[in-house]
C-alpha cells in the first residue's frame, strides 16, 4: 500500500517501526469510549490535537523528548515522550510517523528539529488540518513503557490511534498513549 492509499494507521504497524514485537511496548486491546475509564476518556475519546488536550489538562505547556527516529523514502518516524514544563512529568508516550511528501519544507524541517510537538508545529504554521480518532486502546505496558511513564508495576493506561489530514491529505499517523 503506497502511502496515498492509507485511511487508518495499523497499531502494529506502528509499533514495530521501534520494537520487533509489538508486545515489548504493551499489550494492547481495543475499547470504545464507553469502556473507557476517565480521566482517559476526557484526554483521548475526541477529534483534536493531544498536545492541546494534555496541556489543558495538565495545566502546563509540555515539551518534546525525541527517543529515536527512523526515516523511509518520504516518511519520517519517531518515538517521543512529552513532559510537562512545570515539573518535568512524563505525560504521554508516542509514536508518530509523518508522510513529508504531504507537508510543506518549513513545517517538515521545524518537526525534524525535534523541539516542539508535531501538534504544535501544525498549529503555529496554521496548516488546515483535521485529527481523525480512529481507536481507543487499554494497554498493560511492557517493561520499558513503564518505566518511561513512571508507572506501578500493574498499572493500566489508555491509547489511542487517530491520523492527521493536513489540507485534506492522510500526513500524520500517531499511537499516543496517556497517563493522567
């Protein structure tokens, strides 16, 4: 599939761009929004930009920890942690793979300087664009995942899956999983 045919990203697909399996990160099972707990529901059952919604939420502008990258042809992928500016907390985990063939070269090379959200950086350059969710995830995190969001050994959170239109074209495909 040829990335102007996608409509949805593949939770696996996702994954594996950083873990060979995709259990090393969690295990994931898909949940509507009825099942899904608050304060989960509030940050990720909705059609807009996480980098608003946890900063709302939170009560703080988050910034960007870019943990690695991968490029392939146009596409360029990254594992990242967003933490809050008032006290350094982890409050969300992601992984994000954008298609540079549908943003323009400023809004491509700001991402890739890796200090500020994808989300932001939308914004900021006014880019038209629509956030489609497209599934809620109960996730029991993988070893790594927990340590990163700084959980208690059990704990389950919540993820969900969406893609970005930027003017009408599928660019941004995102796994963002929260803590609250």
């Amino acid at each position: 599939m040829n990335d102007r045919q996608r409509t949805t990203p593949d939770l696996d697909e996702l994954v594996r761009l950083f873990y060979d399996n995709p259990s090393e990160l969690g295990e994931f099972t898909e949940v509507s929004a009825a099942e899904t707990p608050e304060p989960f529901r509030e940050l990720l059952a909705h059609d807009h930009h996480m980098t608003v919604t946890v900063e709302r939420f939170h009560g703080s502008a988050v910034d960007v920890h870019v943990l690695k990258t991968d490029t392939v042809g146009s596409a360029y992928s990254r594992k990242i942690l967003l933490s809050k500016q008032s006290d350094g907390k982890v409050v969300q985990f992601g992984i994000v793979r954008l298609h540079c063939d549908f943003l323009s070269d400023i809004v491509e090379r700001e991402i890739k300087s890796e200090k500020i959200p994808v989300g932001r950086v939308l914004i900021n350059h006014n880019v038209l664009r629509q956030v489609q969710l497209t599934s809620l995830w109960r996730v029991e995190p993988g070893q790594e995942l927990s340590e990163r969001l700084a959980l208690s050994p059990g704990q389950v959170i919540y993820g969900r899956t969406a893609l970005i239109f930027c003017d009408g074209e599928p660019a941004v495909e995102l796994l963002e999983i929260v803590t609250p």
